[in-house]
C-alpha cells in the first residue's frame, strides 16, 4: 500500500472509498464444477481481479449461513458462491439447498443495510471457464459500484501490509 | 480375477522398453493392476525427451510439468523397476516367459553413492554442444534438475577423441584443453605433465600428432595443442608454483637398475623406476643430459633453460647420475654377468649419421647432421661456410641449416630437398621459418657426387627427381639424369637420417641397425636388458620416446618381480583406432571477458570434445561422495517377463530401429494391422508415441498395457508386491506442526509470484513450523525433501501451495502415508491456476498467494486424522454402446477375467441401429467376428434394448439402473463405468446421468486432455468414444485404452476411500430429523437413543447435513467444524489478511 494513502470521500455517495481499494471478493467454490473452471481458466490464461479468493467446497450444498455471515462480519466485501448447474449437483441437489439459503442471507444482508447485492450465486459447469473470469470480474465490479464492506475493520485500513 | 485364458506358469511381469509417454502409461496402468514391471530407457533418465522440453501443452502446462509427476509415480511405485542407461539386446523365448538379456551401459557414477549435489557438473569444463532449444549440458550432467533417477552420469565416448590416440605418450589433449578453456591452468598443468614430463620441451618440438588427427582440422584449422601446451608449462614455470615439484619421490629400496642413456627415454625410465622403489643409475656418454634434445635440438628451438627446467624436475632423489661414461657392455652390468644391476635399460638413441653413398662423401667440409648439431650444441660453433649446402628434408635438416645460417662466417645455407615444393614431409610452418630465415630451399634434387678440390669439397651435383614414392606408396625414387643442377658449398651438411650405432653391444639388431627389442614390453633377446626410444625405433618423435621409457619402466618392474614383462594395456596409444564418432561442431565461444590467456584460453575452447567427457578428474576430485568411477564398464543381465511391450517416443527415435531389429519388428510400422499395439511376434506389443503428441502416446501406452493384462490375466497378481507403509502415528493430540512448501513450478508461479515472499509472510503463521520453495513439488526429488522435513521437524500437517490440487493430490498423500501420517492431513493451495496464470504480472498476485496459502495452513490446523474406508470393489464393468468400441472394450475385460454387462440401446450388437460410417467400410467382417466372440463370452452379459437410467456410487462400487424396453427395470452392480456410446444426440442425456459436463463440441471431456485421455472426471468412469472422424483402429486403441484403464481398478479388491464422512454429535442431536430429510443417499437415520447417526458407507460426505442441522451437531469428519472461520479469519486477519 501507498504510504500517502489518505481517506477521502467522494461527494454524492455515502461510501467510505479510500484511494487504492480494491474490492474484496471471496468465492466459495465447488470442488467439482467450480474450482475445475477455476483451473481451466488458468490454464487458457483468462485474466480477472486479483483481489479475489477461493475456497473449495465438496458442495455448495455445506456452506453454512453463519460462515457467509461471517465473511461480511469480517471485512469481506462480496462473496461468490459457485456451483455446480441444475442437474450437475454431485451430491444430487446440494446446488439447491445453497441457492434457498443464499436467498435468506441475502434477505439479512438487506436488512442490516449491508445489501444483499453482496452475495451472488452462480451455477456453471466444469467446462465453463470463460464464464468463471467473467463471474469473477462481475461480481468485482459490482461491488466496486457499492463500494467497500462497511463492517471492515477500521484497523484493517490503517494495518496496510509491509 | 486371475482365471483367464490359462497358460501354465506364465511370468506376471512386464518389459516396458521407452519411458516417454507411451512407456510411462503402459507401466503405471500394469502396476496399478497386479502386474510387476520393468521399465528399461538407453537414456540416462526416464521421460524421454518429451520430458525435457519446455513446450506449452494443450492445457496449459509444459511438457516437463506434465510428465513429472507421472515419473515421480513411476519411481516410487513398488511394482516398478526402472532400468535406465539399458539397451534391450535379445528377446528370447516364448509368451508368457519371454528372457530378455539387458545391457547396462555404465554411467560413470555410482547410484548408489551420488546424491544429486551437482559439485560435479559445477566444475565440470567441458560443455556438450545442445540441440536448438535445449539447455546445453556439461559432459557430467543430469538431462534436468528433477530428473528420475535423480543422479547425475557421464557422457563418454571412450576412444572417441583422435588427438588423444593420436599421441605416442598417451597424453589426455580433450582434458588438457577442457582445463585450460575453463581457465585452470595448473590443473591442466598437471594433467598435462602425468604423461608428457617435458611439457615445455614438447610444447616447442613435438610433432604434434594430435594436431594432424584433431577433427577440427579438416574445418578450420586444428586446436593449437602443442602451443597451448608450451604456454602452460612457460606460465607455470614463471608463475613459479609449487606444481613443479623439484624432487618427487623417496629412494629407493629396491633393486639397483641401469638406465643407460639420458636422452627422453632413458629419463623417463630412470625416473619412473625411482617412483616404483628401485635403485637407479643413469649412465650418460655426454657430460649433461638431455640426448637429442641437448644435442640435437638446437637452444633457438629449445631454450637450455627450458630443458635445464624439465630435466631438473624429472630427476628423482637418490639417481645415481654417472655422466660422461660411455657404456660399452650393456651386459656386463647385470648381476648375473658380475655387475651391479638387476636390469638394464639400453636407450643409447641414434647417432649414427646416414650415408648418401654417393662419390665425394668422405671430404674435408661435409659433415653428418647430427655431428654438426652436436658440436655446434656442445661448444663453440663449429668452423663452416661461407656457403653451406644442408641435404635432407627432415626436421633434423632444418635445425642443422637454421644452425649453420646463425653460425659465423656463413653467408648463405641452401636447403636441398628431395620432394617438389609443397611436398616435403616436415611441418610446412617449420620448413616457411627457416625460408624465412634466410634459409634458400630448392625442390626435387638427387644429389649425384659430391665436388672435390684438393680432398675439399666445392659443389655437389644434383639430378632432378620426377617423383619419390612409386604407385604404391613405397619410396622409391625416379630420376632425370638429363635435368641436373650443381650448388656450390663450402660445407655441406647430411641430413638424410640418423641410424644407430650399437654394433658394439652384442645385442641382437634389425638389418638397419636398429636393436631388436619387443614392441610392447622393449625386452631384447638378453634377459634382463631392456632397449628402447631412438635406439629401437630409430629416429623417433619425443612423444614416442617417452611412451618407450615409461613402457620400459613397467616392464622392468614387472620382470624384476619375476612376472612376464607384460604391459599394461595392449591398447595403449592406439585407444583412438575406432572409428570416429561424427560430433556436432561447437561455435567458436567469444573470447571476450577473459582475463590473462584469453587467447590460449579461447584457442583450447575450440576443442570439439570429439569424445564428450575429457576425463580430466575435476569433477573426481569435486565429488565429496565419492561416487565418479570412470572404470565402469557395461554390465549384462538376464529378466524373465511374460510379456514385452516396446514404446518409442516415434518411430524416429534415436535407438529404435536397432531395437525393432534386434527383437524382430518392423521399425516403421511395429503394429499388426499397422496402427495396432498387437505386432507379429505374439506377447510383444507397440505404443509407438508420436512425438509431441503425448495424448496419442498415453492411449496407446494404456492400449498396450491392456493387451498384456489380456495375455498374462491368469498370473496377474503373483508378482506384484502390495504397498507397505509406517505405522500411522496418531497425532490427534499433538499440537499443529505444520510444513508448508511452495512451489516454483519452474518458471509457472515463480515469476508472477514472489515466492520467497511467500514463503517469508507465511513462516510466522499459527502452527508453521517449515517453509520451503521447492523448484517442482511433483517432482520426485520435490517429494523426497517433503519427506525429510516431515522427519526433521516432526511434522504432522502439510501444505502444498502449487498447482490445481486435485492433479498430484495423491502424490503429496503418499509422502505423508510414506513418513507415518495420515494421508488426509494435507491442504493445499493453487497458486498456480488460480493465481500465478490468472494474475500474473499484477502486483497483488504475491499478495493473493499469500492469502490462499495462509487460508491453506489455517485449513491444515482443523485437519483430523481419517481413518480409511475399503470400499469392496465390484469386479465387472458397465460398458455402454455395443458398437465396435463396446465390444473391443468389453472383451478386453473380460479376456482378464473381469465382468462385463455390455449395454445396448437397440435390438443388436456392431452398431446396427446406428449408420454406418464411412470409415467403417470394409469393417464388417471384423465387426461380425467381434459379435461373435462378444456373443459366446461366458462372462459378457448382454443388456439389447436397454438403456442407462441412473449410476449412483462411485468409483469400484457403482449402482447402474437400466431402462429395459418391453421388460422393465434392471439393477446391475458395477466397478467401473465405460462409455462406447458414439452419437452426439445422446452423449447430452448420458452425460447428465453420470453427471459429466461435455465439452463445446458436444463430446465427453477427459478428466485430462493429455494425461488422462479415456478418463472422465469421475473416478471410476471412461469413455472410449472420440471425436470424429475417427478410424476404426483409434477407435480399437481409444476402446483398449479405456480397459486398462479400468482394469486399474478392477484388478484390486478394495478401494481405500476417504472416509470424509459426516458424523454426529449426539450432545447436541435433537432427533429433529432435519439431516434424515435432507440427505440424497439416506445416510443419517434416527438411531437408538433417540438419536442421529450416520451410516458411513452410504455417506458421500458433501455436508448439506452439516449446513442444515439447526443444532450444529453434525461435522464432516475430516474438518474440524471451526475450519471454514478459521480460514476465514486468517484471511481477513489484520495485515494477514487483505
């Protein structure tokens, strides 16, 4: 980080928006269509943020209410979940259950003013490399748009990394 | 399984000949199944050159980072033996008992002893010329820094070096100038001087025989050896280094000896008889020593200090030195005849100038030769000219005529010579210094009479000669007798040869004088007295009298300890006599950065190293383990297989064509039909590669191995020795001790990630207790040091940060199988795929390596110990499509004794419900002979008007529901799952039942598009349908592949599986039902108590269960339910996070 990194806020918009933010998206992602796609993408060289993360999953199917909560409570500014598309669910309707319970935490995220536009899923298959950068760099831009993660760690900003 | 066509006592082993990709399938896919195998390479390491090079594979990666991994498989298999540096000489016997006689050609190094330090190719000076493209190796060397064995060899041409044949004294040229154009003067000093004693004096009077056989000289001009070779020994002697030893050696204490002579020769005997104990005394006519070489060799040529120099430290402490005495009686001195001495060594040189026989020859001012250099070198000049006439056309010539244009009084030296211009037989550049002396050189004279006044010589005439060597090369010279000429002398000098006089020693002589001593020992017709240099061979080089002298020397030795003189090589000096081997040429290296000598320096790099190793001893003396032997020799052994697979890299391949002869195949096309793996010697098999296409390589290395697997089905298994582990250490209650290794992945992550950076951000992490980038983490060598630090630090988690992890997932779990772990106590990071190719060069691709491997080692604290599951495995095979595919892929199953349930969707086998293709005209009878044999297998269960409807399980367990028309629903059990379906209408409905995406033409994918072409992504599951169009043979080979493939599985009778299952809590279980609801495989049930429990083997572990039960009391058993926030908070941690 720029050692004359300064707060600065943009008139028209409440959003806190220091110079040089990036967003921060962290993506679940599915071990057998998403990470595959990951993978592919790598491998054809596509390019997209660097400021996001994967975690691999067996399915989105065991993600758990509390750890996407907990990834917005910690800082994170969005959250992609990736699985697998209707029908290809390995564990045969964990794609599902993620979509059902994505919505409620999208429904909290509304409520507490975060937005649930934070937390996005998408369903791809492994072949579908392309679309995974395109997700990648969708989601990104999206969250540019709203701006940082308020619930970020006021430390967080000031900490820097060395 | 094992019931297969019987065949009494057949062996369960298989040759694999070639380790690219063909090779390495076909063993890997054989070991898998039961079968043990031997995987012979000619080259130094296994791979073959597809492994080597750099080039960017479909998918992505290169070529090296594919196959690496599958090498380190196929080193630490069990079941694989790797041969490498073997040539298959023989293959003999029958089916099933094949004996194969192997070469092992040698490497030069100890295996057993190298430890891939690279000390040695570090001062290695000799650098192998590299093909475009390829990293140019040093003569000792490792083809690449992971290669398998990961032990370095030498590349050697023994012999393969004229120059170093070429000379009489043995001297290693190749050696001596890989030192010196590495800059290392007094190592090649002293190379130098282990043959050649007289550097300095060679160097300027040698003939230089290695500089007429130099294989550059044909090019641009020979290596200037005999220069550089003076250069060494003048900067040696001015640098005044200890290297030149004033006295070496003791006294002796063993017999006396008398060398009799002080020329080259006898010196070289004297000294090295004083080196091997004995008493030496060296008798010298002449007041000082030296021979020819003081009294011949004039001081403008030869500078007395120079000579002075070499001779001084030749002599060895404790010489009797008896100069000035002239020994009359050689015989006299042997003890036996009442002397002193146990031998003699007679090397009294020749001094006896030879006659013209011409009229005239006996006047005042004509002198021989060797008088007048010798008088001219002992004292003053001798009293010549004005003008001088020198005959002859000999070096001997030359010194006499450049002496006598030097001396007093002389105004003009003419050189008469026998031969025409540019014909006469001494060193052009020699005979254009003395021209350009002064020295009047006239061409083609015979000299008739020799012109008197008063008993003194005026002129000498001559005749013209029209030619010197008859047709065949045999002197014998023609003459004009109406063409003569006249030169007027006041001296004249004769060169026309130097003979021996030793009429007076009673030893037994040739017809012209010579003494008649054995070639190879010098041992003359008196026991005990030995004859060698001039005296023997009459006048000879300085070279060859120093090879006499230290022959000599030996075979004194040797009969003085009452042995046969016997010498120790009969090949010394002839080493070169095979044929020349062609070598590329190098470029001339620039000269520039070099300091003092570049240009000697540069002069010596211009040495083709005609025989790849210089055998100059650097890299003996680097190696702190001991392990270079140049005395290895090849060595021959004898294996029994069943079956013989040969797999070329292509028919091209460097040593195929005499392979295919040797074991009797057509080394264009090996296959019978000629796309085939089947050849015409039954139980031999082809997986010809195809070069850069390792794809087709793999399928039909996997096709070849199936073939095997068919012939030797009913001894699979008695061979193959099962993997043994540690003892797992249960590290459940051990606190987190994490090692975390990153990988390079040779240029792949590094540059786009700074992985020391990595590797320093991570170190201080929760748990870490190691941190190391390693270059390639699939490679074996990657695999062995995770394996020490595991031991070093007692370590008992793993992080691999590299590439996609389900790729070498298994490797990384064998190291930790193999050091005592659990093998699910691994996390890994890709950083490559993920990060490197997808961020590279963006700063904040450092930053996001950091965090997915801290993410990684946060993951790597919550791992549990799993205990494994064995899954029972069904031992047959769905296959679907009763096409030619099909039916080549199930009777391929069960050939080896698996079952088949060959499904097909309409009312009869080979593709009849389907059209016909137009490359499958002609096929029909093969086709019909297929249905038959598929029709009458005993172990081939037809399914016609069927179709899939659902497969559940997984890999060696699968539950396959088949839709029957008009009958109804069949339920068949299945280890394996095999696709031979061929439209692409159905691929789509397929693919969603076995839940694979297709790729964008509407094709099954491969789980790998080049390692793994028949596999889908599903374990368990293949497909041997290709795009079209496709030829019935690719389509045989995709189908034969496919089977062996499976039969990988087939073969075991239990998966071990992960038992990543979900388990629950019964605390805080309420038996709310919630899981029971949820789950798609009915793995929970409400149990006793009141309580859910799951059932472990239908549990396929995805975790709904866990996100779903309200009272948080389920976890998947290999996670530690507070994984995902820990991961989670080391992401986001601040400046951990980012």
């Amino acid at each position: 980080m720029s050692p004359d990194r300064s707060e600065s806020r943009s008139e028209g918009t409440r959003t806190v928006r220091p110079p040089g933010w990036e967003p921060e998206i962290l993506a679940f992602c599915c071990s057998y269509c998403a990470s595959a796609a990951a993978g592919e993408a790598g491998a054809v060289r596509l390019r997209y943020p660097a400021g996001t993360r994967i975690l691999s999953t067996p399915c989105t199917g065991g993600i758990e209410m509390e750890h996407l909560l907990e990834a917005f409570e910690k800082g994170v500014d969005g959250v992609l979940v990736v699985g697998c598309p209707d029908g290809g669910c390995h564990f045969v309707e964990g794609n599902q259950r993620a979509l059902r319970r994505l919505e409620r935490v999208r429904a909290i995220l509304d409520e507490i003013g975060l937005g649930g536009g934070r937390l996005r899923m998408v369903q791809l298959s492994d072949s579908m490399a392309p679309a995974f950068a395109d997700h990648m760099r969708e989601i990104t831009e999206t969250i540019r748009a709203m701006g940082p993660n308020p619930l970020k760690p006021a430390r967080k900003e000031s900490a820097g990394r060395s | 399984m094992g019931s297969g066509r019987e065949r009494p006592g057949g062996v369960g082993a298989v040759l694999v000949c070639g380790s690219g990709g063909a090779g390495i399938q076909a063993a890997l896919d054989l070991a898998e199944s039961g079968f043990r195998v031997i995987l012979a390479e000619a080259g130094a390491a296994i791979g073959g050159r597809a492994a080597r090079s750099d080039d960017t594979l479909s998918g992505g990666d290169c070529a090296m980072c594919l196959l690496s991994p599958r090498l380190a498989e196929c080193a630490r298999n069990r079941n694989i033996e790797i041969f490498t540096l073997a040539d298959v000489l023989e293959v003999s016997g029958e089916p099933g008992r094949f004996r194969v006689r192997i070469r092992h050609n040698p490497r030069y190094v100890d295996p057993g002893k190298c430890d891939g330090c690279g000390n040695c190719a570090a001062v290695c000076p000799v650098t192998l010329p590299a093909a475009p493209g390829e990293e140019a190796l040093k003569a000792i060397s490792r083809p690449w820094p992971q290669a398998i064995p990961n032990i370095f060899s030498i590349s050697r041409v023994a012999g393969a070096a004229p120059c170093r044949g070429a000379c009489p004294a043995g001297v290693n040229v190749p050696g001596f100038l890989a030192l010196l154009g590495a800059g290392r003067l007094e190592a090649a000093y002293t190379l130098l001087r282990d043959r050649c004693p007289f550097p300095g004096t060679s160097g300027r009077i040698c003939r230089r025989p290695c500089e007429s056989a130099c294989r550059r000289g044909a090019r641009d001009g020979a290596v200037a050896v005999g220069d550089l070779e003076r250069f060494v020994a003048d900067a040696v002697a001015s640098a005044e280094t200890t290297l030149l030893p004033a006295a070496e050696g003791a006294a002796g204490t063993r017999a006396r000896v008398a060398v009799i002579g002080g020329g080259p020769a006898g010196l070289v005997a004297a000294r090295d008889l004083a080196l091997t104990g004995y008493r030496v005394t060296l008798f010298e006519a002449q007041p000082l020593l030296g021979g020819m070489l003081r009294y011949g060799v004039p001081p403008f040529r030869l500078p007395r200090e120079v000579l002075d120099r070499e001779i001084g430290a030749l002599l060895p402490p404790g010489l009797e030195l008896r100069t000035s005495t002239r020994v009359d009686k050689p015989a006299g001195l042997l003890s036996v005849h009442g002397g002193a001495f146990g031998a003699v060594f007679l090397a009294c040189g020749a001094w006896a100038g030879r006659r013209l026989g011409i009229p005239g020859e006996g006047a005042d001012g004509v002198w021989q030769a060797v008088d007048y250099l010798r008088v001219s070198n002992s004292g003053p000049p001798a009293p010549i000219g004005p003008g001088v006439l020198v005959i002859g056309e000999s070096d001997l010539a030359l010194d006499a005529a450049r002496t006598a244009l030097r001396a007093p009084g002389v105004r003009r030296v003419t050189l008469a010579c026998l031969h025409g211009r540019g014909e006469v037989p001494v060193d052009a550049g020699r005979l254009a210094l003395a021209a350009g002396e002064g020295v009047e050189v006239e061409y083609g004279l015979g000299p008739t009479r020799v012109n008197t006044l008063a008993g003194r010589v005026v002129s000498v005439s001559f005749r013209a000669c029209t030619s010197v060597f008859d047709e065949h090369g045999r002197y014998d010279p023609l003459y004009d007798d109406a063409a003569t000429r006249t030169l007027g002398a006041d001296t004249v000098i004769l060169a026309s040869g130097r003979g021996v006089d030793a009429a007076g020693y009673a030893l037994e002589r040739r017809p012209g004088g010579r003494l008649l001593a054995d070639p190879l020992t010098g041992a003359t017709g008196v026991p005990g007295i030995f004859a060698g240099g001039d005296a023997v061979l009459g006048p000879a080089s300085l070279a060859e009298a120093i090879a006499q002298g230290r022959r000599a020397a030996e075979s004194m030795d040797a009969w003085l300890k009452r042995n046969a003189p016997i010498r120790e090589a009969a090949a010394m000096g002839v080493s070169g006599a095979g044929p020349r081997h062609p070598v590329p040429m190098a470029p001339d290296p620039a000269p520039a950065g070099l300091q003092a000598g570049s240009r000697e320096v540069a002069e010596a790099r211009r040495c083709l190293n005609c025989g790849a190793c210089s055998e100059c001893g650097l890299c003996t003396t680097a190696c702190s383990a001991g392990a270079i032997d140049l005395a290895q020799a090849p060595s021959e052994s004898e294996i029994e297989v069943g079956s013989v697979i040969v797999a070329p890299e292509e028919t091209g391949a460097p040593g195929w064509s005499e392979l295919a002869a040797r074991i009797g195949l057509d080394p264009d096309a090996p296959g019978v039909p000629p796309e085939s793996v089947r050849t015409r010697l039954p139980g031999v098999y082809a997986a010809v590669g195809r070069g850069a296409e390792i794809a087709a390589a793999v399928t039909r290395g996997s096709a070849a191995a199936a073939c095997a697997m068919e012939q030797l089905a009913s001894v699979r298994g008695t061979l193959a020795r099962p993997r043994s582990y540690p003892w797992e250490r249960d590290v459940t209650d051990e606190e987190a001790r994490i090692g975390v290794f990153v990988c390079r992945c040779g240029h792949q992550i590094s540059p786009a990630v700074d992985v020391a950076e990595v590797c320093r951000s991570v170190a201080a992490l929760e748990g870490v207790h190691c941190v190391e980038a390693l270059e390639y983490s699939c490679s074996d060598s990657g695999l062995r040091r995770m394996k020490r630090r595991i031991g070093e630090h007692r370590l008992n988690r793993l992080v691999v940060a590299s590439c996609s992890s389900r790729t070498y997932e298994a490797l990384f779990q064998e190291v930790l199988r193999e050091s005592g772990l659990n093998r699910y106590l691994l996390a890994t990071a890709n950083i490559r795929e993920e990060c490197a190719w997808v961020h590279g060069g963006d700063e904040a691709a450092t930053r996001k390596a950091v965090d997915l491997v801290a993410m990684a080692a946060a993951r790597a604290r919550h791992l549990r110990p799993l205990p494994p599951v064995d899954l029972p495995v069904t031992a047959s095979a769905l296959v679907l499509g009763g096409g030619s595919s099909g039916m080549t892929a199930a009777l391929s199953l069960a050939g080896q004794g698996f079952g088949v349930h060959l499904v097909e969707r309409s009312g009869a086998l080979g593709g009849g419900g389907r059209r016909p293709g137009p490359e499958e005209g002609g096929a029909g009878d093969r086709a019909d002979g297929l249905i038959d044999r598929v029709t009458a297998h005993p172990r081939i269960t037809l399914h016609l008007d069927s179709e899939l409807r659902a497969v559940a399980g997984q890999a060696g367990d699968f539950t396959c529901r088949l839709n029957v028309s008009g009958w109804g629903r069949v339920t068949l059990a299945a280890g394996v799952v095999i696709v031979a379906t061929g439209a692409g209408g159905e691929n789509e409905a397929l693919a969603a039942k076995l839940r694979v995406a297709l790729g964008e033409d509407g094709g099954f994918r491969p789980a790998h598009p080049v390692l793994r072409p028949v596999d889908l992504v599903n374990e368990g599951q293949f497909f041997c349908t290709a795009a079209p169009p496709s030829s019935i043979q690719e389509r045989v080979l995709r189908a034969r592949a496919a089977a062996a493939r499976a039969a990988t599985i087939l073969s075991k009778p239990q998966l071990e599986i992960a038992g990543h299952v979900a388990s629950v809590n019964p605390v805080f279980c309420v038996a709310c039902g919630t899981c029971v609801r949820l789950c798609p495989y009915g793995a929970p049930f409400i149990g006793e108590a009141r309580k859910a429990a799951v059932q472990e083997v239908k549990c396929a572990g995805c975790g709904s269960c866990v996100a779903s039960c309200p009272r948080r009391a389920i976890t998947l058993r290999r996670e530690e339910s507070g994984t995902v926030t820990a991961m989670l908070g080391q992401l986001l941690a601040a400046g951990g996070g980012y």
